[in-house]
C-alpha cells in the first residue's frame, strides 16, 4: 500500500528527537515521494513549520525544549495544519490531551511504517476531500448566501473561516471539518459513526473517543452552548437567534 495521494510532492515535517527514529521516518516517507524535512525539538519544530509551511507534522509528544503539544498549540495557533502525534503513552487520557490541542491522529510506539504511512496519506486525502466540499457547498450556495450565518456565527466553508461575535476564531482542520458537517443541517442530530465517516473518512468505526475530543476543543472556541450532545447518539448544532444568544 503506497502513501502517495497524488503526483504532487507533500511537505512533511518529522519531529522526532530520537535520530534513529527520525532518520527511519523520513526514509520511508521520501520513499513515498513525500518531500521531508527534520526537527528534533519543540523551539525547531515551531521555526521549522513557519519557515517553510509543510502540509503536515509528525510530531513527537516528548521533546527536548518543550514537548509536542505545546508545538502543537503554536503551530495550530499560527496556521492550521494536519498533525499526526507520535507517543510511547498510552493512557487514553494522555491520547485526548493530544487531540485537544489540535492533533488529528496519533500513533502509539512502537508503530509499523506501513501503518504510519497509510496514516500521512489519510489525513492529506482528508484535507483534499474537505476543500472539494467546502467548494461544493458554495457551489450550491445562491449569490449573496456565500457565508453560512448561524446567530453570532458566521462560517466562511470557501475560506475555511469562521468568526463568532465578529472576531474570527482559529479552528485546527479537523474543528472546522467537524463544524462543516454539522452546520450542513443545523439542530439535527448527527451520530458520532456519521461523523467519523464524513469527517475522518473512518467507515465503519466504532471509537468515539476521537470525537469527543474534537468537539470539546471546538466547544472551547465557538461556545458550549452552540454544540448540543444528544446522549449515547452524537451532537447537533445548534443554530443560535438573530441576536447571536445560543440557547
């Protein structure tokens, strides 16, 4: 199984600070076809995803300087960008913490390449699928109707922006994924398995986990109350009033 999505060479950032580790990862990766470039702490990582912008990170969670989610948060806060998180812990409480700050998968150590691979290539098909739908939502949208208006909420699906109370709010790709699919039908309920399948293109899971985690980082940006749970089924957002109150 080959983690090439496309004849155009993918940026790919490994932050690793074990240097066999690191140096095994971008073999693979270059073999790929993926162009590759290399960090082995927290203060390289940030430069590194500023000064030349890749298109993803594999990213360590135990780092010298500082550590993976705190790169996470200053990669995410500066531009969003897919994150797939590299930890030796496995706690499921620690895997949320990843997600929560922006990471959109994790691999636990020791991983197979081929399983890391087919994550990379996953997460940028992901993105690819997520543009292709923003544009057909706007496609399908009539002239003037270009931002969807939700209360105080306004989501931008062809700039993949979104602002609440006139302040533009950063949401990481997955949030705004996410976002997107539930305010396809605003106050519908829709199940966390739609939701992995529409969102992370998992058919057929059954881990909710994952979204969880999203939700509560998306509940801290645009409000809790905009963000309804429908117990044991999955979530609904909730449209909001003219006058941008939430309940």
């Amino acid at each position: 199984m080959t983690g090439t999505v496309d004849p155009v060479r993918r940026r790919v950032l490994v932050v690793e600070d074990d240097r066999v580790i690191n140096q095994a990862v971008t073999d693979r990766l270059e073999a790929e076809g993926y162009d590759v470039l290399r960090a082995f702490d927290g203060p390289g990582a940030v430069v590194a995803a500023t000064e030349h912008r890749p298109d993803l990170l594999v990213l360590d969670v135990m780092l010298p300087g500082f550590d993976g989610l705190e790169v996470c948060r200053r990669v995410q806060a500066a531009r969003p960008v897919p994150v797939l998180m590299l930890t030796a812990r496995t706690d499921p409480a620690d895997l949320l913490v990843g997600l929560g700050v922006g990471a959109d998968d994790y691999l636990t150590k020791p991983f197979r390449m081929r399983e890391l691979v087919a994550r990379v290539a996953a997460l940028l098909r992901r993105v690819e699928r997520a543009a292709e739908l923003a544009d057909e939502r706007v496609a399908a949208q009539p002239p003037g109707r270009r931002v969807l208006a939700l209360g105080d909420l306004r989501v931008d699906a062809a700039a993949r922006r979104v602002w609440r109370g006139g302040e533009e709010v950063r949401l990481t790709p997955t949030e705004l994924d996410l976002l997107l699919c539930l305010a396809e039908d605003p106050g519908a309920v829709v199940s966390r398995e739609r939701l992995l399948a529409r969102v992370w293109g998992w058919d057929g899971a059954t881990g909710t986990r994952t979204v969880d985690s999203h939700v509560k980082g998306l509940r801290a940006k645009i409000g809790a109350d905009r963000v309804r749970t429908a117990h044991g089924v999955g979530y609904a957002l909730e449209p909001g009033t003219p006058d941008g109150d939430g309940e």
